[in-house]
C-alpha cells in the first residue's frame, strides 16, 4: 500500500490540518500557493514529457477559474454559481478518469489536439450553462435534477466512478500518476465539498496541484531506483543499498538458467515475460531479504543481519517458488518464425537447438507452456570483508551452481551444493 499512499496521503493531510486551524493562512498567501503549484506543475510536466499530468493540471485550472468566476466568490444558493459547481463535479472526475485512460505520448500534435479540443469544448458547455438567461423554461427541470445541490448524487456518483476506476489502473500498472491523480481527485473532492469558492476550497485545489506535481517527482524517482520491467528496485538502488550495510549480512546473486537461449529460441517478448515471474517470486523473498535487478538475467538479494546458514532455507524456497512458475506462451512459436539477417546462421541455430534443454522441454510438453529455473550463490560478510568482496564471493558459488548442474544453491563458506529438483524447461 506504500506507493499507493506515498506522497499523496500525506500532503492531503497536511492541507486537512491546515483547514482545522493548527495554522492561519492568508488569502494571498493561498492564491499564491495554488497559481504557483499550478504553473510549476505545467512546467515540470512539460519538461518531464508527462502530457497527462499536464492536461490534468489544466482540468484544475479550469475547474478552479470557473467555479470563481461565476459564482464571485462565493456559492448562494442556486445561480450561475451553483451550477458551474455542479458541471465541475461531474467533468472533473471524468476527465482524470479520461486522462488515466490516455496513453502517454509527451507532446506531439496528434497527442495534445484531442484533449485540447476536449478540455475547449467543455469549457464552452459550463459557460453556455451558467449563462442565467440560457436557463430556458424547457431546459429548466433538466438542470434541476442534475445540477440542485452542490454534491448532488450525480457529483458523488461521478467521483466514485472515478475513484474505483483510478485504484484499479494503479493496482494493474503501480504508475505514480495514477496514485497522483487518484488523490488530487480526494482534493477536489474536498474542495467542492467546502463550496468551490473562497480560501479553503482554493487551499484544497493547490494541494490536488501539489499532489499532481510531486507525482511526477515520484515517478522521475521510480525510473532511477526501479527497473521499469520488473518493478524491482534496480543497480543504483542497489549500489546505495550496499553502502549502508553493516556487518554481518549476506549476499545472494541469483541467475536465471540458459536465458540467452529462451530469448534465441521463443523471443525477447518471452523472455521479458520470463523475467517478470522470476522478478515476482524474488519480490517475495522471505527472510528479510531486499531483491533488486542488477542487469539482464542476473539479480542479488540482500539480507541485512543475516549469516548463510540463517538465509539458505529462504533461499531453497525461493529456488522452489521459481521452479514451479510457469506460464504460456502467446502467439507463434519463435522457431517457426523467418530470422532477419542480423540473426545467427541456420547452422549455429541448429547446433544450439540439439543441446538445448529448453528443445527437449519442446519435444516433451509442447512449446506452449515455459517453465523457469534459477542458480543461486549465496555469501556473508565479516569484519574485514567489503561489499564488492562479498559480491565476488557470492559470485563464485553461483559459478560453481552453474557449473554443477544448474537449479541448486552454493554457498562460499562451504561450496557445498544444495540438492536440486526436478528439471525444469529452461535449466
């Protein structure tokens, strides 16, 4: 729940304790808070490419100017007012909802004129149906059941809608902009709830802004400490994860069986469907062990205060967890399949496909369903030791896993070889 919460929760809360009173703002101050959040947000979502959270600011924008402009200040009771409070709390939602949707393509032409066009031609509707002498005798029953209350059933409906539409683009994909958009719309939720108008609803809007903006923070962060594949936390994260170690802990480098030959043979799309379940197992390491992607197949574990002989029944587990994943192939058989000229000769192919357990899987269980296979190296550090030589260490015995079959755990201290299971379709 951590990425779903962080940071949005909380700058909602500091706002929430702003609004008891804990601190008096001025009005001045609030404007300058929401126009200053808002243009800085434009700016780094410009810069980032993010025309999402961009088009998302400006919904705020014109949320906010539009509420203000027509009712001056304040909402009484029915008037243009109350129905640009209305319209925006049904637009408001179904634009994020709208915008999470979009596919992100920065800021070409093709990819901003359609929301742009969008966000123009609402904002003609609102200014045509707050216009007092529009509200003509036939139309007058129809603005009533919609737009009678400012958190009428057909606002709340529509941030509902919204809100379960939000969660689950972020449950499926764990973007930061989904989580961003998903608490600016508890922020406007919030705004529209103390009347659209004034200092406090303005407050609220600046912190849907402010959310909006640190999303894109959040996610500048993810694509430096998180491989994008796997989601695991990827070499950097590891890197500085080493420099805060202590003695003792241990470290396990972990290596995916015959890879080379999965992506030569089915694809690279399987092989990155391959490192996704390996990565899903590994993110589920027991024993207190932190698992990141170092690069390719190769990933490393770390256990904080741990020795080898207190990770090595995690890691048999983990070895088994990944040994019994297995998933389907999609589409062709790559072997099938014409190869480019950049591709290896018909011969070398043909040398490797004859020692190719993964040809034997093949022969055995059909080419549809691939199951995967991992080494493990495993060593511990002590007083003298440096990271780097714990990683040589553990490096060696995954040489030695390989070396010996493949599907086993080796430790350095011992170089004994853990017993391995049944083989799998890449070993």
């Amino acid at each position: 729940m951590k990425p779903l919460l962080t940071p949005g929760i909380w700058i909602l809360l500091v706002a929430i304790l702003l609004h008891t009173g804990f601190v008096t703002l001025s009005a001045a101050l609030i404007t300058f808070a929401l126009y200053g959040a808002l243009i800085a947000g434009l700016l780094i979502a410009w810069r980032f490419h993010s025309s999402r959270i961009f088009f998302a600011l400006l919904v705020l924008f014109l949320a906010e100017r539009a509420i203000s402009y027509f009712s001056s200040g304040h909402i009484a009771g029915g008037g243009p007012g109350n129905t640009a409070l209305a319209a925006v709390g049904f637009l408001l939602p179904m634009n994020f909802v709208f915008l999470s949707l979009m596919q992100e393509k920065g800021f070409t032409f093709p990819s901003v004129a359609p929301p742009s066009l969008f966000l123009f031609v609402q904002s003609v509707v609102v200014a045509v149906l707050c216009r007092p002498d529009s509200l003509e005798a036939p139309h007058r029953a129809l603005h009533r059941a919609v737009f009678s209350h400012p958190l009428s059933y057909t606002t709340l409906a529509a941030f509902t809608v919204a809100a379960v539409v939000l969660i689950t683009r972020f449950l499926l994909y764990r973007k930061p902009a989904e989580s961003g958009l998903l608490w600016a719309l508890v922020a406007s939720l919030l705004s529209l709830r103390f009347g659209g108008a004034g200092n406090i609803p303005s407050a609220y809007f600046a912190t849907a802004a402010f959310i909006l903006a640190f999303s894109m923070v959040e996610t500048s962060y993810m694509l430096a400490y998180h491989d994008e594949l796997t989601t695991l936390p990827s070499r950097r994260a590891f890197q500085e994860a080493l420099l805060r170690l202590a003695p003792p802990y241990s470290i396990a480098m972990v290596d995916i069986d015959h890879f080379k030959r999965c992506n030569d043979t089915y694809g690279h799309d399987t092989g990155d469907q391959v490192l996704r379940l390996v990565a899903s197992r590994l993110a589920r390491v027991t024993g207190g062990g932190q698992a990141y992607r170092c690069g390719g197949e190769e990933f490393a574990i770390i256990f904080p205060g741990k020795a080898t002989k207190d990770v090595v029944d995690h890691l048999e587990q983990l070895r088994a967890s990944i040994e019994a994943g297995s998933f389907r192939l999609r589409g062709q058989d790559r072997r099938q399949q014409l190869r480019g000229p950049d591709r290896r000769t018909r011969s070398a192919r043909e040398r490797t496909k004859s020692g190719s357990n993964i040809s034997e899987l093949s022969r055995v269980s059909g080419p549809t369903e691939i199951s995967v296979t991992a080494s493990i190296g495993v060593a511990t550090s002590s007083q003298r030791m440096l990271a780097e030589e714990v990683i040589q260490a553990a490096d060696k015995a995954l040489y030695r896993a390989k070396a010996a079959g493949r599907n086993r755990i080796e430790t350095a201290a011992s170089g004994r070889r853990r017993v391995r299971s049944k083989a799998a379709g890449i070993a």
